[in-house]
C-alpha cells in the first residue's frame, strides 16, 4: 500500500506511514541524471545543467535547452519515477495523487509514463480533494480554499462540500508565487541585509549564493520561532529579522484575496508557506496542513480510491471527513485531532531521500563523516545542539533545529533515518550501526 504525491515541491513516496521526498529538479553531470535534494542543493552552481520545469511542463514537446539524453520532459518525469520508486524499495503497485492543476492530456500522459514504470498504477486521485476530505474544518464549514505551492507556481483550488462529497470547483494559478520565486524574494531581502550590515553581497557569487539558498530552510524556521537569525555566509555574518522579509508574500498574499470568490472561507496551506514570514497577515481561518496529512487521509479513503476490477481514473470527488466528537458548548473537545485547530504545527516525516525505511533503532548519529554512539543520556552535537535520551526514544534539542527539514515539536520522538539540520553547527542524520 503506496502513494506517491506528484507535487512537484516535493514529490512523496508514503507507505507504511514513512515517505521518501525528492524535489523536482534535476542536475545533469557527467550524462547522468541526479535527481532531488541533492540535485536541488547544486542547481544554483550548474544552472545550464539543471531543470526545475520538468514536472511543471510535461510533454513531448522537444525539450529546449537540451539536458542530456531525454528528449522531453517526459523522459526527465520517467527517470524521476524510476529514481523514487527504486530508492523507496521497489513497491509492487502506487496510487498517484496529483496536482488539480494538472490539464487532461497532461494526466493522460502522466499515466501513461508511470505504466511505463515498474510498478503498477492502482488509482489516482485529485491531491486537493483527497487532503481536504480528512479535515473537519472542511466539513464544518462547506468550504475551503487549498492554497497549494507547487516550485514555478502556487495554485489557489476553491473546495466545495455538497451532496456528501468533497470536491474541486476551480483551480487558480498564482503565476510568479511558485517556491523559487518566494525562496527569491526571501534570498534578495537577506542579501540586502548582508550588504548593508557588511557590504558583502552573497549573491554575486554561485557558491554563495548557492550556500544560502541551502540554509534558506533553517534561516525561515528560525525566524518563525524567534523572529531574528544570525546568517554566516563565507565567513560574514548579518542579523536578519522576519519583518524585513515580510514582503516576500504580499504578492502571494494579494493574489489570493483577488482571487477567493468571498471571505470567512477557510484557508489549508501546503507545509512550506507555513515558514513563509509574513503569511501570517492573511486573512482570515487559515490551518497548516502537516507533512503526514495526504498519508492519513489515504489510508482513510482508500476504499474509494483503489477500485479493483475497474480502469484507472481520475477520482475527483471523495466523501468528506466525519464529524469530530464537541463539548457541550459545540467547541470541538481536546480528543480532537491537531488538524481541527486554527493553525497546525506540520509534523516531520520519518524517512528523507535516499534512505529506505527501516524496522530497526537509531544506534548513531552520523555528522559529517563521523559516527557518534547513542549512549548515556545525552549526546552533544555541536554548538548548543543534543540529543537527549527520554525513557526508550531520543528527542532533539537547541533553538532553530530542524528535523525533516521542518521545526519538530517539543519533546518529538525520533526515529531511524531522521535527519537534523543544525544551523551552522551543519546537518546530521540517525542511522544504525551493525556488527
């Protein structure tokens, strides 16, 4: 049981409760391909051999420039599923959960690119839909506005409860709000800080500049939880505060109030727009939607997903969530799930790229090349980071620290495969040593 989240911001293979993630974006070296993360962190060095459109833009279309072999952005979508369903260890069958934004013949061929595959498709299902239709926000009020950020585009998609299902009324393009161009904008008001405060400019050169856009990620959490960061980039340092990069979503914000057909309709937005500074002046309900919520959702609805017997087809509308348990005021009780609150923390995944799932304990943290044991009761990382040991799990601690990429809530278990990105001190990942 399988699901791949064909979201270009992070493409998701979910099974077992545990993801693999993989940006869209691919680096050309050498006539191979790399793929994700690892690609996305040398994109910005190798801008001629890079591609970041290839899901955004998939056709047969002869792909202008070239990138090696593929001849289409089909080639490239092909290569990526291959990538992603090797390194999650080869899943027999996946049901596809796609962006609405995604046109007929773009789905069409989305199919059949994935038949191509080695794996089987058993379903695929409107992404939108199937994450609203597990939030009680949703039902509550009838409506809701899933504001979906994609890496070229953010998509406003109008949901609609009505005769017992859920779906999709219209989908809204958001053009020059994608990821990228909000990392942009947050980019260009770091290095105004960086010149002004030290007279260095970070982004003339593509080291520096591509060493910034990596710790971008625990620069914006660390601004949500403090609202300043110390950012050292090759050896200069500037002070940075989330009211200077505030205006990195006023267009993205505008847009969506152009856009959304009235007020008072609930907002869900994707994990990464929860960092965004200054997201919070929107208006209005909004909730976070957490990292695990497709997954959730999917073991949920899987019975009107999969349809044996039946041809593969686009499944659009999908029953809503059941009502949660109240008070007798009618508020919703403290049993409730997190996602009934105004705004939800995300909650990490457990698997990152490139690490397949595993059933075994962390014995070590690996920082860098060097392994430490997970010993005692606390594991000093560096700086003011460690782990410390609580009852029979490890929890992370130190202002700014990430787990997965996203900040982890207080005392979060960790698991095997849990990487820690660690300010300057650097990132580490919890892995298991055997004899």
């Amino acid at each position: 049981m399988a699901i791949l989240d064909c979201r270009d911001t992070q493409i998701s293979l979910w099974q077992e409760g545990s993801a693999l993630h993989s940006p869209g974006v691919v680096v050309l070296e050498g006539g191979d391909y790399h793929f994700g993360q690892a690609a996305l962190e040398q994109s910005r060095l190798r801008p001629r051999d890079s591609n970041s459109r290839f899901w955004w833009q998939l056709s047969t279309q002869p792909l202008k420039p070239t990138l090696g072999a593929a001849r289409h952005t089909a080639d490239l979508v092909h290569s990526h599923l291959r990538h992603i369903h090797a390194t999650a260890g080869a899943p027999d069958a996946l049901v596809l959960a796609v962006p609405d934004s995604m046109p007929p013949e773009q789905l069409s061929l989305l199919l059949g690119v994935a038949q191509a595959s080695d794996f089987t498709v058993s379903g695929i299902v409107s992404r939108s839909v199937l994450l609203a239709s597990n939030h009680p926000m949703v039902l509550q009020a009838g409506k809701a506005i899933h504001l979906e950020s994609q890496l070229n585009q953010t998509i406003i998609n109008e949901l609609l409860v009505e005769n017992g299902t859920i779906r999709v009324t219209r989908s809204t393009p958001l053009p020059a709000c994608g990821l990228l161009a909000l990392q942009e904008r947050c980019v260009s008001a770091i290095a105004s800080a960086f010149i002004q405060q030290t007279r260095f400019d970070p982004t003339r050169s593509a080291r520096s500049e591509q060493d910034l856009y990596n710790k971008l990620p625990d620069i914006l959490a660390t601004l949500r939880q403090r609202g300043e960061a110390s950012v050292d980039i090759d050896g200069h340092r500037s002070r940075v505060t989330a009211s200077a990069l505030a205006g990195a979503s006023e267009r993205l914000i505008k847009g969506l109030e152009q856009s959304k057909p009235e007020t008072g309709v609930p907002i869900l937005l994707d994990p990464e727009l929860h960092l965004l500074p200054g997201i919070e002046a929107m208006e209005g309900q909004t909730s976070t939607l957490s990292a695990d919520t497709l997954w959730t959702a999917f073991i949920a609805k899987r019975v009107h997903i999969e349809l044996p017997g039946e041809d593969v087809h686009l499944v659009d509308q999908l029953p809503p969530a059941d009502p949660q348990p109240s008070d007798n005021d009618g508020t919703a009780s403290p049993a409730a799930p997190e996602s009934a609150k105004a705004e939800a923390e995300p909650t990490p995944t457990k698997i990152p790229e490139n690490e397949q799932a595993a059933s075994g304990k962390a014995t070590h943290v690996l920082l860098g090349t060097l392994a430490l044991p997970l010993r005692g009761h606390e594991v000093a990382l560096g700086g003011d980071f460690s782990l410390r040991k609580s009852e029979d799990h490890w929890t992370l601690h130190g202002d700014g620290a990430l787990i997965n990429g996203m900040p982890g809530a207080s005392q979060q278990p960790l698991a095997l495969g849990d990487t820690l990105s660690l300010g300057s001190t650097g990132h580490g990942r919890l892995i298991e040593v055997r004899d």
